[in-house]
C-alpha cells in the first residue's frame, strides 16, 4: 500500500483515515489495542500521529487487512520480530512503489 501523504510532523486522525481509505474509528481502535502507536495529543484532546507512527500504522495495516492477521496474531508479530517485519515490510512498499512506477511508464509508452 502506497501512501499519497504530504511530509509533516503531525498528522490527523482524520487525513490518515482517509489515506488508508479506513474509518478514524479503526485507527482510534488500533490505537488503544497496539503499544506500538503513541500518537500525541493536542489542548483539544486530538491524535497527532507522528512519521513513526505513520509507519508502524501501515504495517499494522498489511498484517491484519493484507495478510489476514489477526490482532492478536499482528501483536504477537510485532513484538516477536519487529526488527525483522519493518525489514520485510521496508521491502516490500519499495517493491510496490517501483511496480507502481513501471506501470505508469509502460502506459506512457
């Protein structure tokens, strides 16, 4: 999955929502469930998730709605081998962005 973010420090519960195409209720959801998400929260009592948390989102992301995980299972993963997933998971987003962009070459052609 490829994210059309712009680069800043913090991001809404709401732009990310609608990056990963998701209701903000999922991601309040993964919030409170995965230890690894500590996103900030402003005077209002808004989420502002960080770049970290950005990527920790997308692999939470693969496991459970690509792969089939479930949250249990994603939690188990994460912090069995996290070292290790966040490679793979590295790789694999390199491998789509490049597959992405060798189909819009080729429809250029």
């Amino acid at each position: 999955m490829h994210l059309e973010l712009p680069e800043k420090r913090y991001y809404s519960i709401g732009e990310l929502a609608k990056a990963f195409d998701v209701n903000a209720s999922l991601i309040r959801f993964w919030d409170k469930e995965f230890d690894v998400l500590k996103p900030k929260k402003n005077a209002k009592g808004n989420r502002m998730f960080t770049p970290d948390d950005v990527k920790n989102l997308q692999l939470i992301y693969h496991l459970v709605k690509e792969r089939g995980f479930t949250l249990e299972g994603a939690k188990t993963h994460l912090k069995e081998g996290q070292k290790k997933t966040l490679d793979k998971f590295e790789i694999i987003r390199k491998l789509e962005a490049i597959k992405t962009n060798l189909i819009n070459i080729k429809n250029e052609l």
